[in-house]
C-alpha cells in the first residue's frame, strides 16, 4: 500500500453491514490511512456475519490487513427484557417475492475470503494495539460501542494514545431504531455512553449529516458501467439500500439511500463534507423504556457540564457522491 510513514494510523470498528462495507472499502481504496486492523461487531447482523461480510471486503482489497472478531452481544442491553422498544418494520416483500432490508446477509457476489479472523479477541487486542503504538491511533466506530467501551473499562489508560475518534450515532432531530433512538445507539446504549465520556477528542456524526450522506439510481449505473467486482457490488447493495429507503424511510433526494457509515471515512479526508457541526455535550439514555438509547445533545448555551463532542449535523451531498465514487473507481478490477 506504499509508504506508511505519513499516513494516519486507523482502526475500523465494524458490524457489517452493507454501508460498512463501502466504508471499509473506501478507506482501503483511498490509500490515505495505515489501517491497523479491522474490528468486528453484532449490530446490523450477528457477529458470525458482520465478520464474514468483513473477510470477504478485506481479502479483496487488502489481505494484509488484520481482522479481528470481537463482542457477539451489548453490555448489558439483553438482560432486561422490558428495554426492547424497537419498533421493527414489518416484513416486506417486493412483487418477485424478494425481501426488503437495509442489510444482505451475505456478500455472495465478492469472491471467498482469503483471510482468517485473529485468534485474538478485538477487546484484548484494542488494548494491547492501541497501548503499544508508536504513534498515536484514530478509530472509526460505525457500528455499537461495544468493543471499544469493554476496551476501556479493561484499561482506561488507553485513551492517552488515542487521536480522535469518529463515531456514527445517535440523532439530534433523526431516529431511526425506536421514536427516539438511532440504531447504533439503540443496540448498545451502556457502551456508547462509556465511549462518549472517555476524554478522548470526539467527532460525532449523527443521523442529521448521514441521511444526506446518499447514493442514488443515476449513481447505480455509473458505477455498473465501469464492470468492476468493486462497481458491481456497491451498485446492487445501494439498489437494495434504495429499495428499503423508499419502503421505510424515504430521504430529502427520491430513489436514494444513506450510506452512513462511509461519512466517517469522508470526513478523515476531507471534512469539507460536513457544513456545519458544533461542539456539544451528548449523553445517551441508558434507563430504559421508550427512550432507550435517545441521544441527549445539549444544544443549551448554558449548558454545565463539558461539551465532548464534536457533532456533525449538515452535509454535503454532491461532494459525498462524487468522493464516494472517485474512491470506489480506483479498484478497477
């Protein structure tokens, strides 16, 4: 991948997930990062899955490149049966009888993985990668805290050794799990409260920037005309994405899908996606009933407590777009 000496130092923390995938791939293809390793997941499927869909991407792109397997469950979310408040879109088909869902099980249309997860479980190796580092890591979190917040509860003094973290979640006007919660947020409310008040420099990029984070059916077939594995691919996931948004949740751009968790990575690259963010203090619920996992953005001038987060709240679609693609085209293959 060339010279690393001036690259940043990232690790991906993943529950993948079609928009995870972009975002893995794009961070790979952007050749801007030393990619540490890529952490997995449950969230968007169980962890079996999110780690499989997670080898396939890695094993194309750059097989070098460490993944390793970590938390199957929340804290503590599941142990009390009365938090689940999703409100679970019923199952819809379309006329071929073909499910609709944000998510494909698995990556089918990628060739087998290449690679083997770690033997090493993500937690133990977040503590040791991140303590032993030379040089001080950034993390990308896009999907439950899970794993980074068990990190810290392991070893707090990590933190030090940490540049920014870039989290998508939560929801300062948008939800998308329950009436109050975004899905990351949702599944892991416990973690994502540990990791927001952690000390560390936080970008937080909600729904608000990432619904206009979006592909839409004219970017589906500019990417099916390169006839790349890569443009393929990414062209039938947001076909699907598109499919579900238009069914459950439609977006400012019709026939559109958010691809979330790629913002992240734009954002490392070049943070004139975003056009306005603020420093607030953002907590999450974690008692339970409807608000479960509500993300509290203290928007008040007033406000005491420290503001630890960074909060991404517009974007720049055309500029999304066209970054995504630039990316995605580079692996003319």
């Amino acid at each position: 991948m060339g010279d690393t000496m001036n690259k940043r130092k990232i690790i991906l923390d993943v529950d993948t997930g079609t928009d995870d995938a972009i975002a893995l791939m794009a961070a790979i293809l952007s050749d801007a990062f030393e990619i540490v390793g890529v952490t997995t997941v449950a969230g968007n499927l169980p962890l079996p899955q999110t780690t499989a869909n997670t080898l396939r991407v890695v094993s194309l792109l750059a097989p070098h490149i460490p993944v390793i397997r970590g938390c199957a469950q929340p804290l503590v979310r599941d142990l009390d049966p009365r938090r689940k408040f999703c409100d679970n879109e019923e199952t819809v088909v379309d006329e071929t009888g073909h499910r609709i869902a944000f998510h494909v099980e698995e990556f089918a249309s990628l060739p087998p993985a290449t690679l083997q997860p770690s033997g090493q479980n993500a937690v133990c190796w977040l503590v040791e990668t991140i303590k032993n580092s030379p040089e001080k890591i950034t993390l990308i979190l896009v999907g439950p805290q899970t794993n980074f917040a068990t990190a810290l509860r392991a070893d707090e003094s990590i933190v030090t050794n940490i540049e920014q973290i870039v989290i998508m979640g939560g929801g300062f006007d948008e939800r998308n799990s329950s009436s109050s919660a975004e899905f990351n947020f949702f599944m892991d409310p416990e973690a994502a409260q540990i990791v927001l008040n952690c000390g560390a420099d936080i970008t937080l990029i909600p729904l608000d920037a990432t619904h206009h984070a979006v592909l839409s059916m004219e970017d589906v077939q500019e990417m099916r005309s390169w006839n790349t594995v890569v443009g393929n691919f990414v062209a039938d996931i947001t076909e699907e994405r598109i499919k579900a948004y238009n069914t459950f949740q439609p977006l400012f751009k019709p026939d559109s899908a958010s691809m979330h968790d790629a913002l992240c990575v734009l954002y490392l690259l070049n943070p004139a996606v975003i056009t306005k963010s603020e420093l607030f203090r953002v907590d999450v619920v974690t008692g339970g009933g409807v608000c479960d996992g509500q993300s509290i953005i203290d928007a008040r001038p007033t406000a005491k407590k420290r503001k630890n987060c960074l909060v991404c709240l517009r974007t720049d679609d055309e500029l999304f777009s066209r970054m995504l693609l630039d990316l995605l085209r580079r692996a003319n293959f």
